[in-house]
C-alpha cells in the first residue's frame, strides 16, 4: 500500500514525503483517494469548496469537516477536529471540488450547520495522545469481548475507535438479530472511563475493516475503494455460466463476492438478443437441450441424451427451430457451427537449401576428431575391465593361497608342541654331557 518514495522512521511512522512522519500521498491507508484535480488552477478561489474529507484509523472511517479558517490544508494533513466533547486527530483525504460530487453522492448539505469545524493542525502533543489511545485500543477490544460473553450476549465485538481525547469509543460489532446490549453499555462506560457508542455493521464491512487479499491477488474491493455494499445473488452467478460452487463463489466475509455484480450489466444486455423459450428444442431423433449460452460469439450450445457432444447453434438457428416446432415440424439435422479459435497460426520458418554452397572440411575434421576420442575411450574402458578382472583372478589366487598357508601354519603348531617338551629336556642332557667330559681326564690321569 505504500508509496515508492516513502521510508520508515525508527518509530515505524512513514518517513517521506516531507510530511513530519505522515504519508502525504495517502497511500498506506485504506481506502484511498487521488485528488486529479488538486493542481488544476480556478478561476475563482472564493468559489472552492470548504467542506474537507477526514479520514480516521488509517481510512477505516470518514466524515466530512467545514474549514472555517483561512489555512490551506493538503492530502495528508494531520489535524484536529471537533469530536464528541473533546477533539479528535484525522488526516485529510480529500480536499477541493472531488468533495463536493462525495457531498452529493452521500447526500450531505454543503451549507448545513451540523456540519463540525476543524479546530487547527495536530500539534506533537496530539499526536502522542493520540498514539497512546490507539495503544490502548487492543487492550480494550479483548475485554470488552470478555465482558459479552459474560452476559451471554449473541453478538461479536469486531472492532473498537477511541477519540484521540481518550473520551469516547465507538464499538462496532456484528449480530444477526437485534440484541438489547444496555447493561453492556453500563458495564463499558463504568471499566473504561469513556462515553459508549455502539454500532452494528456488516459481515462485509468486518472484512473490510480486517483487509487481506482476494482470490484475485489484489487487496480486497471492501478495504481499498468498495463502501456501497449491495446484496449478491446466485442469480449472477447463472446468467455469467458460473458454477454454483460456494467455497469459490464466496469471500472472506462468508458472503457471495461482490464483484459477482461487476460485469452483471454487460452480461444482462447481451442476453436480451437471445431467445427466452429455447431451453428445449424438438428435433427427429430426440430432444436436444441448452447447456450455456455465449454472449461472445452470440451462439448458443446444446447437448443430444444420446450423445456427450455439445453443438453450438447461433441465433437465428434456434429462432427457426422454435417457429417449426411451433408448426408441428422437427427438424432432422441442428445444423451446427464450426467454431474456431481466434488465436494466429504459428508461422513454421522457412529453411533454404545451402548444400554445397559451404564447405564442410571443418566440420568432417570435427566429426573425426570425436570418433577417435571415443575410440580411444572404449578402448581404455575395454583394458581396464580386463585389469579389474586379472586383479579379481589373483585376489581369488592369493585367498587360496592364504587358506593353504594357514592350514600349514596350523600343522607346524601342532609339530611345535612335541618340541617344546623336547626343548625343556635340552639343558638336563647338555648337563650329563659336561659332567661326563670332566670325568674323561680323571680316569685318564689314573691310568697314567
């Protein structure tokens, strides 16, 4: 919603446009309007308009205010008006002659004295009252719903304006039959210190007052520029060949979408061409029926119970078939009409024949290139899988080798234990050896 030249503060208040943190463009509230005529020059000054739209809680409400001063106020002003025993702190939406065609539409007296006055420019004081009473809004819509339920009441407390005074608060809520809510007032008017007011609106002007997107990926008609809300029908519907399916069909509301009646006039005069008395028409074979009706290509499609087809007749075809029937005469063929798509052909390109008018040595030299390169690779695909599979025999080989090796080693431990007790046997021989050499030369001396 906002303007490409408007920044933020560090409070979160716009900060373009050279408005003191106020968006003079008036694109980030709801609702908003262009003034085109605000730089046009008038030939008398004293003739302009005094009256000037105010618009309140970021374009959720406007009334309008009489500028008796000599001030000049632009598109997004913030000023303070009169409110209900106090002031109130709006910004101006619409200045000069667009108020006057707003006057007449809402059939308001530019001239009648009911008509409040702005008091002055918001000063820094009002705004910080202002923005201290718009903090205590939330707080206020909780409880005040806490405070219905308690006295069982069958409404729905959607939204709650406070004055920027902090004296009055208007509640708007929603209900479907009249609900007798004074012990509610008294209980409001003795917790929040306010003057009450209570409105009743619509499901339509709660989403309006919510906002979010439509079907459409735009913001919704009710919180951009829709206040007239009319009642919607699925009659619409019908006359535009929509299905009745009510999840598409409805918004966000729970109400038909109100843009159901948009093209409903477009739709209502083209079908005064069309015959009324055509739904069924007698043919020889059997009865053929209307299916939809082509406001586009003035035609009108039928379908045969024996048969899935439908058969687009124009106008004058069904008028005649209509006037037979009326004579007793069934017609044998619906004669029907072939219908073609508006959109161009696809022009195929035109492709010349330049054989021989260019050499292709280079691209032979190319063509021989990527053979050989593939070639080569085939071939080392080829040697390597023969590598993988000699390398395959000799693990095979070595495994039985490994299996052979570790049987023997198990052959030589059996061995080995016999020769360990042999071992042991070793020094006591080795002993009786050494002994016997030292008696050798004893004996031999004695015999001596």
């Amino acid at each position: 919603m906002g303007c490409g030249s408007c920044g933020t503060s560090k409070d979160g208040a716009p900060g373009g446009c050279n408005s003191h943190g106020n968006c003079a463009s008036g694109g980030c509230n709801r609702m908003n309007v262009h003034d085109w005529l605000a730089n046009l020059p008038f030939a008398d000054p004293e003739s302009n308009c005094k009256i000037v739209e105010v618009s309140f809680n970021n374009g959720s409400r406007k009334d309008f205010f009489k500028n008796t001063s000599t001030n000049f106020y632009e598109k997004g002003d913030m000023i303070a008006v009169e409110g209900v025993s106090g002031f109130d702190v709006g910004m101006v939406n619409l200045t000069g002659e667009l108020v006057r065609i707003q006057l007449k539409k809402r059939n308001v007296d530019e001239k009648s004295p009911d008509t409040k006055r702005i008091l002055r420019r918001a000063s820094e004081t009002d705004l910080a009252k202002l923005k201290e009473t718009k903090a205590r809004e939330a707080e206020v819509l909780i409880r005040s719903r806490a405070m219905a339920r308690q006295l069982k009441l069958e409404l729905k407390m959607a939204e709650v304006e406070i004055q920027a005074d902090g004296r009055k608060a208007t509640f708007f809520y929603i209900a479907d039959d009249r609900v007798d809510f004074r012990e509610l007032i008294k209980l409001y008017a003795g917790e929040f210190k306010v003057k009450v007011e209570m409105r009743q609106i619509g499901a339509r002007q709660e989403a309006g007052k919510v906002g979010g997107i439509g079907s459409c990926g735009r913001e919704l008609c009710c919180s951009s520029w829709l206040t007239d809300f009319k009642s919607v029908n699925t009659n619409a519907a019908r006359y535009q060949n929509l299905s009745i399916n009510q999840t598409k069909l409805s918004g966000q509301c729970g109400r038909l979408k109100c843009c159901l009646n948009y093209e409903l006039d477009t739709y209502m005069d083209a079908l005064q061409f069309f015959p009324d008395d055509a739904d069924v028409i007698e043919m020889a074979k059997s009865r053929a029926f209307l299916v939809k009706k082509d406001i586009f290509r003035n035609l009108m499609w039928y379908t045969m119970p024996d048969s899935n087809k439908q058969y687009p007749l124009t106008i004058e075809r069904v008028k005649k078939i209509k006037e037979l029937n009326k004579q007793g005469i069934r017609p044998d063929d619906l004669e029907p009409v072939e219908v073609t798509s508006g959109k161009p052909k696809e022009i195929e390109p035109v492709y010349a024949d330049v054989v021989g008018q260019i050499s292709l040595k280079s691209l032979e030299k190319t063509s021989r290139k990527r053979r050989d390169s593939e070639r080569n690779q085939q071939q080392g695909g080829g040697n390597r899988q023969g590598g993988n599979r000699q390398s395959g025999n000799n693990k095979q080989q070595g495994g039985g080798q490994q299996q052979g090796n570790n049987q023997q080693s198990k052959g030589n431990q059996n061995q080995q234990r016999p020769n360990q007790q042999n071992r042991n046997q070793r020094p006591q021989q080795n002993r009786n050896q050494q002994q016997r050499q030292q008696q050798k030369p004893n004996n031999e001396g004695n015999k001596n």
